[in-house]
C-alpha cells in the first residue's frame, strides 16, 4: 500500500461548508483518465476489459465506461445485474455462484433482457442443471487457489465432463473464469511468476479441451493486482479464444492498487472520502468522522491513506470514528478537512448512498450510488403476511 499520495489542486473541493461528512466524492476527469489508461494498455481495444461492477457501481460510470466502448462486464449480485442491464451493458457475467432464489432472479432479469448476453459461474453438475430452459449462458469457475469457489486446477477431465453435460442439456458453455487475486500480497517479480505457472496450466486446460472436441470460447482472468500478468502472458497472445481481463478496482484506484501497478501506468485516485478532525483526544492521536461505516476496514489498519499528510497514520476505526497517530509536525486543527485514500474502494463505494461529483473544485451533481447493496430479499411474487 502506498504510504502518502501528494495532494494536488484536482482533488480540492470548494464550498464545503455545505458538505456533510463523510462524504464519497469521485473526480470523473480522473476516472475518464483511468478509464483511458486502461484502453492503451489493451491497444485501444475495449472488447479485451470485462470490467468488475463491483467497484463502479454508479450509473454514472457504466455509462463513462460504455462511452468509451466497453460492452462487457462482470459483477456479483442481482442488483448489479439490474443495473448493468437497465443502463445499456451488452454482456454481463454474474461472477458468482448464484443458487436457490438468487438463480431464480437472474432468470427473471435475463426474460426482462433479452438483448442481453447473460451469463454465469458454475463449478458442479447441480449448477449447470438448475439453468436449463433458459436463455442463461455459463462459464466454468476454475479455482487458481485462491481456495474461494472454482473447480480445483488440475482437474481438467472434470472440467471436461462438466462441458459435456452443458452439451447434452443443450446449455451454451461460454468459456473459463479464472480470478488469481490470492497474488496481490506477491511482490514482483513473484507476482508474475506466479500467476503465469497459473496460465500454463489453464492452457494445458484448453489443450484437453480441444482433443475432447470442445473449444473454449472465452478465458478469463486477472483482476487489478494480476493484470499486467495477463498483458505479459504470451500464451494469451493469438489464442484460440478470447481472452478478457476483468479489473475493476483501476476504474476508481486505491491506495492498495496504487501499489500494486507499475507507476508508468499513469493510475491515480478518482474516488475519496471527505471528513473533518472531530477530536484530539490526547497527545499525537486525532480523530476524523470516517470510521469503518464510510472507509471500508475488509482490507485491514489503516483502512486509508491521508492524502498530502504523511505524518497522519490511522489506526483501528470504530463505526464512526477513525483515530489517526500523529508522527510529526503540528497537529491539525479540529474541523479540518481531509482527502482519505481507500485502501479498498470497492466496498468503501458500497458503504455510501450517493456520491458527489467534482470538476475543478466544484461540485457538479449528486449521483445515485446505484448498485449499492443488494435488491429486496423476497421474489417480488411472493406474498408476504401483514402481521401487527
């Protein structure tokens, strides 16, 4: 994780006066510039990004992504789906292994959209089964061993049998989902070494695939810390397939991602949390209103990074409140306000209704942090009693 990140006039918002804190606050100009990067890096081609809706969330920035002529997407919950369907995705993986009523509503959504190219993860013939008679495509999840869902690697002749069964249930088999995240603690050049051991088997894989007569019309992998593993992979280079790369995280940045990528990729931050010093309770400690209600603690302490004051470090946050250690140098005043950099964005952007959009200073809107959460955890035919 970076340990300070320099402020700069971009992330200055003016009238703050106004502003309750804390308060999610996303910099499109620095997003269209990620975005941007982003595309360089796959020779301007928008069709190799399936990017993760996990991190974007708002409608705002699927269309800023749309805009620049990304079609394919992931996410992970029925809300996401809806959303990505409602504002324009052509394609949309649920990269999740839905069951029970969650696979019963990805159904509904994929009827109501049917100019959409749906798709999700199964590892077991129970999950392929439960999708036939639908429109539904599927992707095999192979687990790199990152041990969180996924066919184990190396067990190509059940990967290959589960194929089979898709194509005796007349289902659509739509390719292999690969997410390496356990690597992002991997320091390089380990990361990539690595990960590419991981390509090689995915390719043997392909290989097994192919003498079985079936052909892998899709391979995904890497999300933010593995991506430039994927760019550098030569197999992946004139495959039989296509082969997407799924990050999310670049689209916003964090302080963990910020270190994660090479510094000539040129990535910076374009969301941050807003708050004000709110106490001093005692020699070096003060405390902001960003606790772990605003800035996500899922990746650990410190949850951020104070942007342009290395001499803050916080420490283990409350719900409300966040103490930082001062290091050095004066102490800040009480009801000053600081710029946090989280260190994982995706679920910091998932603890906040809305989000103020900044250009040069000023506030232009306040977006819908659409996605946020989940949908109503009942069918919507289903009746429930009015008990008082």
């Amino acid at each position: 994780m970076i340990s300070d990140f320099p402020w700069n006039d971009r992330y200055g918002v003016s009238d703050l006066e106004h502003v309750l804190t804390p308060a999610l606050v996303l910099y499109p100009d620095v997003i269209a510039s990620n975005v941007a990067h982003t595309l360089d890096l796959l020779d301007a081609n928008p069709d190799r990004w399936r990017a993760h809706i996990k991190t974007a969330k708002l409608a705002y920035t699927l269309h800023a992504l749309l805009d620049c002529g990304v079609r394919n997407f992931k996410c992970a919950t029925t809300l996401e789906l809806l959303t990505a369907c409602e504002n324009g995705a052509n394609d949309v993986l649920v990269a999740y292994p839905v069951m029970g009523a969650n696979a019963q509503r990805v159904r509904e959504i994929a009827d109501r959209f049917r100019q959409v190219r749906i798709s999700v993860l199964a590892e077991n013939e129970q999950q392929i089964r439960q999708w036939i008679g639908s429109q539904v495509g599927i992707f095999l999840d192979i687990n790199p061993g990152m041990n969180r869902t996924g066919i184990e690697q190396g067990n190509n002749s059940e990967v290959v049998e589960l194929i089979r069964t898709m194509r005796r249930a007349k289902l659509e088999f739509r390719g292999l989902h690969y997410y390496d995240g356990q690597f992002g603690h991997e320091d390089e050049p380990q990361r990539t070494r690595a990960a590419h051991a991981g390509y090689d088997r995915l390719m043997q894989l392909v290989t097994e695939a192919a003498r079985n007569d079936f052909q892998i019309p899709e391979l995904i992998t890497a999300g933010t810390p593995t991506f430039p593993c994927s760019l550098s992979y030569e197999g992946f280079r004139d495959a039989p397939f296509v082969h997407r790369i799924s990050p999310g995280t670049i689209v916003y940045c964090d302080a963990t991602s910020m270190a994660q990528l090479p510094a000539e990729y040129g990535y910076a931050p374009a969301a941050v949390v807003v708050t004000r010093l709110v106490s001093h309770p005692s020699t070096g400690i003060v405390t902001c209103d960003a606790g772990h209600k605003s800035v996500s603690a899922d990746a650990g302490v410190p949850t951020c990074v104070v942007m342009g004051h290395p001499e803050l470090t916080p420490i283990g946050p409350s719900e409300e409140h966040l103490p930082m250690q001062v290091k050095s140098g004066p102490v800040p005043d009480i009801g000053e306000v600081l710029y946090l950099i989280p260190r994982h964005v995706c679920p910091t952007v998932n603890n906040f209704d809305t989000a103020l959009l900044v250009r040069k200073g000023e506030i232009q809107s306040v977006e819908k942090v659409s996605a946020r959460g989940r949908e109503m955890p009942l069918l919507q035919q289903q009746e429930v009693p009015n008990r008082r």
